[in-house]
C-alpha cells in the first residue's frame, strides 16, 4: 500500500466500497423505520438515526449523496416509468429522512418532503415540520429561499391560509440571489397581499343604508 507523508493511503476503490457500504446501511436501517408509516418520527427512530449518522463520521455527507442518486436514479425514474406519480411515493420518504440525517443541508430532501410527498399524501402537519426544521439549519444556504417558498405554498395552497404564508413569501424574497428567484418570490409575494387583502374585505361587515 502506498506511503503518503508517513501515512498509509487507502486506494480509490477501497474507500469507494466502504462509502457504499455506508449508503447501503443507511438506506436498509432508513426502510425498516419506515415501514408502518413511510417514514418513524418516534424519539427510538430519531435515536437509530443520530447513532447512524455518527457511524458515518466523516463519510456521511457522500453518503448522503450516494443515497440521493438513489432516489433520483432509482425510485423517482423508475416509479415514474411504471406510470406512478412521485410526488405520492410515499417509499422514497425513509430514504429522505436518512439523507436528512447524514446532512442536515441537504435542502433537496427538505423540499421534495416537505413541499411535494407529505402535502400530496395529505400529511400537512408533518410537511410543516420538515419545512420548518429545513428552515432552521440552513439559515445561511443560498436556497434557503426556496424552503421559504415551499412553506408559502404548503401554507396558501394546501392549507389555504395565506396570511400565514404571506411573511414566509417575503422572507424567501429577501434571501432570493438571481432575477429568476426573485421573479418568482415578487410574484408569489404580491399574490398572497391580494388574496389576504381580499380576505380581509369579505369579512368587512357591510356599511348599506
């Protein structure tokens, strides 16, 4: 084995396999939690996560990833070539958790959970949650703004209150960093004004003679 300043150096292969073996760990241990309910947000699931992700130790952000060319590559693709809707993949939601788990960054995860797969499958308090938890960690993320814009939506669209979503849409504006995103969020920003604005006329009680 080759010697690098007075250290042994781990050959490619070698430390791709045991970075695979660690995926291939989290997305087995991930599955078994998810079992009854997609994914377990029990305090002895949250446990065997947090002991996974320090057995990770330094490998867990690849690892992280390598899961997420799972569901890119494998659940989401396949299930959409079976004629399946992705975003009521329910299967895909122990994977996301375990990446969740590995990086606490991973702003993808957050999204497609919170935002698409929880909402479709009617599970809005849980998609509430992950949203806010993705909020929290990546405060200094460059899309941080589009966790913002998935709680507007889950708020305005799916719970249909938007005078809850509406400080969520301006605070995703501040953060946007290109005129796409900012497009996005001004747009967004100005149709929940209109729909609170209009709620708040329909509850006006009428002045009549």
């Amino acid at each position: 084995m080759a010697m690098t300043n007075g250290r042994r150096a781990w050959p490619a292969a070698l430390l791709f396999l045991g970075l695979m073996v660690v995926a291939g760990l989290f997305e087995s241990a991930s599955q078994r939690m998810g079992l009854a309910k997609g994914y377990l947000v029990t305090s002895a699931a949250q446990g065997r996560n947090a002991a996974l992700a320090q057995a990770g130790g330094e490998f867990r952000i690849v690892a992280a990833n390598l899961l997420w060319s799972k569901v890119i590559d494998h659940y989401h693709h396949q299930y959409m070539a079976q004629g399946g809707d992705w975003s009521k993949n329910e299967s895909l939601l122990p994977l996301l958790q375990a990446i969740i788990t590995l990086d606490p960054h991973f702003v993808q995860a957050y999204e497609i959970m919170g935002g698409a797969i929880l909402p479709r499958t009617g599970r809005t308090a849980e998609a509430e949650k992950v949203l806010t938890q993705g909020i929290a960690r990546n405060t200094a993320d460059a899309q941080e703004w589009e966790l913002y814009r998935e709680m507007a939506m889950l708020l305005a669209a799916t719970e249909h209150k938007p005078a809850r979503a509406l400080p969520y849409a301006k605070k995703g504006l501040s953060y946007a960093n290109d005129d796409f995103s900012r497009n996005l969020m001004t747009k967004l920003t100005h149709t929940l004004r209109d729909q609170v604005a209009e709620a708040g006329r329909t509850k006006r009680p009428s002045t009549g003679a």
